[in-house]
C-alpha cells in the first residue's frame, strides 16, 4: 500500500480543519458577545432598580416624570453601561483581534474610490463645520423663544469637546496603522469626529421631539444616518479603531439624552 500522500491529497483536509477552526472561532465570538450582552443587561437592570429605589425614597416627585420616560432612561443606562463596558475591554487590551479583522475587512470590501466621499463625509464630524452649525442652531432657538432646546444644543456641543479633549489627553491608544493613512494627531480613543455628531444630533433630536413631535421619527433617522456615516468614513480612511467610534457614539448619544432627563426632573 502506498503512504506516499501528495500535496493534492492534503489539501482537503487542510482546508476542512481552517473550516472547523473558523466555525470554533466564530462560535467563541458569539458565545462571548451573548454573555457581555447578559452582563449589560443585568447591569442595566440593576442601575435602574436602584435608581427607583432612591427616587421612591428620597425624591417621589420624580416618579411620574421618570415613568414617563422610562424607556429614555434605560436608553441611558445601556449607552452608559455599554460605553463602559467596551472602554474596559480597550484598557485591557482584549479588543484587539476583534478591531484589526474588522478594520481589514472593512479596507477590502470598501473600494478606495469611494474614498473621496468618506472623506467628505469626515468633514462634517469636524470642529470647524459643527461649532457654526451648533452655535447658529443655538442661536435660532433662542431667538424662537426654545431656552431649554438652545441650552441643550450649546451644552452638548460644548462637553462634547470638553469630553474629547479630556479622555483623548487621560487615554494614549495609538493609531491604526494596517494600511498607509493620512496622520491625525492624538489618541485614537475616542473617535472626535463621531463623538461630536453623535451629541449634536442627539440634541437636535430631542429638540424636534419637543418643539414638532411629528417630525421625530424622520429627524431621528437623519441623526442615525448621519452618526453611521461619520462613525463608518472614519473607519473607512483607517484612522480609528472600530471600538473608538463605538465608545464615541455612545458617549455623544448618552450625553444630550442625560441632560434632557435630569433638566425635566428638575422642573418638577
């Protein structure tokens, strides 16, 4: 009997133990992505129970208010508990694998000719094309009599830079650096340019919900759009890691949305 195997006869079964090796691997992935979302969810749970607990024992004004947005408080403290988690998960250097394969795959499928309009699209998570349009949004909504919608507009532009500057100086993540990019200066996490939409359109979400609420369902698919295009050209042009756009959003979501909960219980 000859036990002389050729190249042709082991390539199948090369090519069978990559396919069980990526099915192991993918189904640790989802196994591990269903436990984090267990633990959110606990967390998230948790939060919001003591959260009732106090308000029932120290401030029971604030219960009708509170039911009444219940869904944006538990908005809240997903984005929150998300951020966080993620965050940690960046520290201790666990995301790494998870960010490179997907910024690669990213690189692949997305045409460099395409690369014009990420990069234009960029432009519009950038400082000198959202402070004017913050500041003359503020502007028309002071001067339409909306001091509460102006306030969280000016607020949430504002502590978005704020936020950016700090944990950008507190945090030092390099880079990607897979394929030749253009060079930004700072730590990769988080991502600015999302972070600053993410707050900015959140804000003005809140402020249609509140000034046309028929115009908040087409006003919140504009904002989502629009912080998945900056969040994905940012990905796109190689100078953020998936997780620093993702930790962005949240925190630019989650900023606005606080202030508009704690500003109407305070009102009560």
């Amino acid at each position: 009997m000859n036990w002389n195997l050729t190249e042709s006869h082991w390539h199948p079964f090369k090519w069978n133990i990559k396919q069980r090796l990526c099915c192991l691997i993918g189904a640790r992935m989802i196994f591990e992505l269903i436990e984090d979302i267990a633990k959110l969810t606990l967390i998230v749970a948790c939060l919001y129970f003591i959260l009732g607990a106090y308000v029932r024992h120290n401030q029971p004004k604030w219960i009708d208010p509170m039911d009444k947005r219940r869904l944006t408080i538990l908005f809240v403290l997903v984005l929150a508990a998300s951020a966080v988690k993620v965050s940690e998960d960046v520290f201790g250097g666990e995301s790494g694998p998870i960010d490179s394969a997907l910024l690669i795959f990213i690189h692949r499928h997305v045409p460099n000719a395409l690369n014009w309009l990420f990069e234009a699209v960029t432009l519009t998570g950038s400082l000198r094309f959202l402070f004017p349009l913050a500041a003359l949004t503020t502007i028309i909504l002071l001067y339409t009599k909306h001091r509460l919608e102006a306030l969280i507009v000016a607020a949430s532009a504002i502590s978005s830079i704020i936020v950016i500057y700090v944990i950008k100086t507190i945090v030092s993540r390099d880079r990607p650096m897979l394929w030749d990019t253009e060079l930004y200066w700072g730590s990769s996490f988080p991502s600015g340019h999302t972070l600053a939409v993410a707050a900015f359109a959140t804000a003005v979400v809140l402020c249609v919900s509140r000034i046309r609420p028929a115009s908040r369902n087409f006003a919140l698919a504009i904002a989502m759009l629009w912080i998945f295009l900056v969040a994905i050209s940012r990905l796109v042009l190689g100078v953020h890691w998936p997780t620093d756009v993702l930790v962005a959003a949240c925190i630019g979501a989650f900023m606005p949305l606080a202030l508009s909960v704690v500003l109407e219980l305070r009102d009560t």
